[in-house]
C-alpha cells in the first residue's frame, strides 16, 4: 500500500483505476481515506469489496471531503505468485475554496 497526507483541504472529484493486460483478475484494489479516529473505505464503496481487472479502467464521479492532515492510501493486493504487476490510481482533488 502506499499513503499520501493531504495538505491542503478539499475535495476528490474524480478517481481512475486502470488495470493494464495481464493481471487476470488477480490484483485487488482499495482506496482509504484516514483521519485521527480511524480509516475509511472510500473506493469502492461498499464495506469488505475491490476493485479487480484486465485491461480495464475504473472512472468514478465522487465527492469525497478531505481535510488538511487526512491520508489518502492506496492498496493494492497481488495474488499473482512471482509476478509484478503496476495499477495506476489517478485522483483529481480540488482545493477547498478554490
């Protein structure tokens, strides 16, 4: 997994998961966000669930609140034995205010 801290305060509008050819369903993906009381599953949205895919992209319209200090983590679980595989996550955040 890898965590962000937001250090500005504002709002995801959008989030892009794109799954290249070759993982065959054997890479799961998670989006949190985390705050002093606790972690939140905010993509997808439905408690214990992932994302999983080939050759496919995930485009979701949100409107998820952050705050200065919260951390964005990513997640991603690969099941594929001996093989690496890259799933980029693109989160478009806009100020708070701007």
């Amino acid at each position: 997994s890898e965590s962000k801290s937001v250090s500005t305060p504002g709002t995801i509008s959008q989030a892009f998961v794109s799954f290249p050819p070759g993982p065959n369903f054997l890479v799961e993906v998670q989006i949190h966000r985390v705050r002093t009381n606790g972690d939140e599953l905010v993509i997808p949205t439905e408690h214990e669930t992932v994302l999983v895919g080939d050759d496919a992209l995930f485009s979701f319209d949100v409107n998820i609140d952050i705050g200065a200090g919260d951390e964005l983590r990513v997640d991603w679980y690969n099941y594929d034995g001996g093989n690496a595989h890259t799933v980029p996550v693109v989160l478009v955040i806009a100020k708070a205010g701007g």
